[in-house]
C-alpha cells in the first residue's frame, strides 16, 4: 500500500555538487496519500567546509559546530525517505544534492519519480512565476522565512497538496505512489546523531568564562600570562568572540591551570593596557571609550574597571600588530568582492596570498567561525581570524593602536 509523499529542501555551499558543493541543511515533511501533513523533521548539516553564500542561505558557521555531518544522519535519512514519492520545488536539484551525498558513502540512492512543484505550476498555476515565493504567492500559501530548508519544504508541501485539490476526485501521481512503495532501498548504516535546528548550536554556547573549571588561583608565571593575553589580543581584534576563539582560550586557561580570578586579573591588565594605548595623546575620544566599553563587556568586567584602568600604573602586554609587507589571506564570499578586499590590502601596504603559511600574519574571512581549509590550517598556527568589517577598522588604525 503506498505511503505517501515526502517533501524536501536542501540548502546547500553553492550549486554544484560535482564542484564538491555540499548540503548544510535538510528540511522533511511526510505528507501521506490524500497530501495530509503526517510529521516533520529538520536539521543543520556541517559541511566540514566554508558555508558559500552566507547571504542565502542565513547559516553561519557558529550554527553548525555541533552540528551531525552527514553520514551520521544519512541512515536516519534514508528512513525517512524510502517508500515515498519525493516532491520539492525544483526537485532535481535537491535530489541531486542527495544524490552526491549519498554516492560519496557508496550508497547510491534509487529516487524514484517524484513531483516538481515548478514544474507541475505549469499546468496548476500557470499565471504564477515559477520560483517558490510566485507560486507560494498565487496559491496564497505563506512563505515566511525563505531559504530555511524546513520552511521551502512546507512550502512545497502545500503546493502539492493545492495541486491535488485542483486535481480532485483524480489523482495524477497514484501510479507514482506505488512504484515508490515498491521501489527497494539499501541499508544505509552510520552511527545516529541528534537533530540540530537552526540557532540552537549556537545559541547554545556560554561565554567562555562559564566554561572555565573552577580550581584555586594560582599566581600565573610571566611566560603564562604573556601567552594568555597575546591569544586574547588576537581574539579582540575583531570586537568579537567567535565560537571557536572562545574554544581556544577556554582551552589554553585550562592547558594553564588558570583560575577565573586569574583570569580576571589577566583581562584587568589587558584593559589597562588598551587604557594607556588610549591615553597615549593625552585625550581619549568617544569612539576610543567606546572600544573601552566593547573590552570591558567581552571580558565581563564592570565599566567602572575603565576608570580604574586608567588611573593604574601603565602596564605592558603583549599587542598584536600588523605591519608593511605582512602576508594576508582572504576567504569566503565578501561583500564588494573579495578582489576588492585584496586591492584595499595592497593600497595599505599589505601583501594578498593565495594559501596560509605560517609567514601569513592575518586571514579574513566573511564568517570567523568558518570551516575552511584556510581557516582550519590558520588556527592549527595560530593565524588571528578577523572580519571583512574589523580588518577596515584595522587599516583606519595607527599602528601604535590596536584598537
């Protein structure tokens, strides 16, 4: 007896598997026979690789750190499809998306027929454009939140089933319903994985001082703070703690055996630091006491700490500088094009590079927490990962101000 429809959508790095474009999203809804919604699931997918068009798609590479790759959902997967005529709007696209997923366990997938929601508008909704939000729109089927593959898959859940109500009492794809049920599958085995949703991984984190073993101070050695606030300096370049940076100075605090109160006492003298770069002219405009500001509250210390930073002693910390010649690599999908970031380097004095090395002193990327080859070989070296938007800070910058 058939089982009924399966309506799917996959976002994806880009548009080309064969390009090695892999899928970071899955949205699936059960529909049985009559089109009647039975269930739906949904996960983020980590691609192991840069995200591609972020501007698409909304993923970032925070969202999907904890999220399963897909071998270890493709068995809960193929569960979830076999048995059913798939539907999608522009179905060969994220059956091809499944496909290469598939292929690349060396579990080829037998997809029977299935129903392309563009393509049957054709006869269904033939004054509606053909993308997914025209067609939503001439079915007056809402469309909120575009781009999130379980959304689109809703949406062409609904599609179909408008299609079957104009079709009523027949039913066009019956046939197609049978031949799926009787259409056998192989076993596709892998270790299951939780489900993660969009916002969860990382919404999930907690300020990295949370995660800090609580152990009694230990009066840290000078080689031990320098190593500490060189890594912290590095990680403020860009006025934010990503993910992975807040790993790596949770796990170096704890490679250390530093305590929170040494770590207070560590971002104190940082913020004096950052205090007397400020002050070096005698004056400390309002955007400088607004990067006060940023310091104090990345490292959860009280705005008065300010104040008392620069009454307090000069201290010297380690500062990270960029300097004439220095080596820059660029990754991701930048807005203005990422030629134009480069031309911006050369006009500074800085060199572009095509790959990380470790003469390489900066990378900029479009998401700091990025998945890239490059990213992943720049933090194996200890390369700072900044922003398109902090690295046009840094080129405002003097030299003698980091901040």
């Amino acid at each position: 007896m058939p089982v009924g429809y399966v309506a799917i959508d996959v976002e994806t790095t880009g548009l080309r598997p064969s390009r090695h474009d892999r899928v970071i999203e899955i949205g699936v809804v059960h529909l049985d026979p009559a089109g009647q919604v039975t269930g739906e699931w949904n996960t983020l997918v980590n691609p192991e690789r840069d995200l591609g068009p972020q501007h698409v798609h909304g993923i970032t590479a925070a969202d999907v750190r904890h999220a399963p790759t897909f071998p270890s959902i493709a068995g809960s997967l193929s569960i979830l499809l076999q048995g059913r005529v798939p539907v999608a709007h522009n179905l060969e696209f994220d059956l091809n998306f499944l496909r290469y997923e598939f292929e690349r366990l060396g579990t080829p997938i037998p997809f029977p027929d299935g129903v392309c929601t563009m393509r049957e508008a054709r006869q269904f909704l033939p004054q509606a454009p053909r993308n997914l939000a025209g067609c939503c729109a001439v079915a007056d089927i809402p469309l909120d939140g575009h781009h999130n593959a379980l959304i689109d898959a809703r949406a062409a859940a609904q599609l179909l089933r408008h299609y079957l109500d104009l079709s009523h009492p027949g039913d066009p794809w019956q046939s197609a319903l049978r031949a799926a049920s009787e259409t056998p599958w192989p076993p596709v085995y892998g270790v299951a994985a939780p489900w993660v949703q969009r916002g969860v991984s990382a919404e999930r984190e907690d300020h990295f001082l949370a995660r800090l073993l609580d152990r009694v101070p230990q009066s840290p050695q000078p080689v031990q703070t320098d190593t500490y606030l060189a890594l912290l300096d590095q990680v403020l370049l860009d006025h934010h703690i990503s993910a992975t940076e807040a790993d790596a100075l949770v796990s170096l605090a704890n490679s250390l055996k530093l305590s929170r109160t040494d770590l207070d006492q560590l971002h104190r003298d940082y913020l004096k630091a950052v205090a007397h770069a400020a002050l070096a002219d005698g004056i400390v405009t309002p955007a400088e006491r607004h990067e006060l500001e940023l310091v104090a509250n990345l490292l959860r210390l009280p705005l008065t700490a300010i104040d008392d930073a620069m009454a307090a002693p000069r201290i010297d910390v380690p500062r990270y500088e960029l300097r004439p010649g220095d080596l820059i690599v660029f990754t991701g999908e930048m807005d203005d094009g990422r030629e134009s970031w480069e031309r911006r380097a050369r006009q500074a004095s800085y060199l572009p590079h095509p790959n990380v090395t470790k003469k390489v002193r900066l990378v900029v990327a479009a998401d700091p927490d990025t998945l890239s080859g490059k990213a992943r070989k720049a933090r194996a070296y200890g390369i700072p990962i900044v922003t398109p938007d902090a690295f046009a800070r840094m080129l405002t910058r003097s030299p003698m101000k980091a901040w």
